[in-house]
C-alpha cells in the first residue's frame, strides 16, 4: 500500500495506537452501535455499557428485559459486528 491509497481512517487509528487510546476509541464506537441498534426504549433501562478486550457487557434496569437480551445476544452480537465492519464483539455479558 503505498501512502496515495491511505484514507484518513488509517492516519487516525495510526495515531490512536500511537497513543494508547485505540481501546478507547472502540468502546466509543461499540456504544454508539449499541444505542442506535437498541432503539431508546431499551437505552433508557440500559444501567450500565461497557466495552473492554472484546467483551461488551451490559446491565438492564428490568428482569424481563434482561431475560429478553439474553435470548437475542447472539443476534445482537452479529447486527453490531456488521455495523462495525469486523469480529468486534466477541462476547457480549448480561447481566
């Protein structure tokens, strides 16, 4: 690849690394997926998100909800892997 062909996403996860704040970045990225695949609804009885080493791990308000979030993780875990363009998610714990 030479330097013509590079996008200004390469620079920028090229400093990100750089700076020790690509972990960062991917859990700003992996929220804002979350949010906008899980509508407000669920938002707003989502305690807690939080992203670290490929595991998203959540915290519902409600038992029903939860219980709901678990039978669709795996569904969830693909639609945001698709939305990020890779294999981001790994894992994903409700709780």
């Amino acid at each position: 690849m030479n330097w013509e062909d590079r996008t200004a996403d390469y620079y920028i996860q090229r400093m990100l690394r750089q700076w020790d704040m690509a972990d960062y970045a991917s859990e700003i990225e992996v929220e804002r997926v979350y949010r906008q695949l899980a509508g407000d609804l669920i938002c707003r009885l989502t305690q807690r998100i939080s992203f670290k080493k490929g595991t998203l791990r959540l915290k519902y308000a409600a038992a029903a909800l939860r219980q709901e979030m678990i039978f669709r993780r795996e569904s969830l875990q693909q639609k945001m892997n698709e939305e990020l363009g890779g294999n981001v998610v790994k894992k994903i714990v409700i709780s």
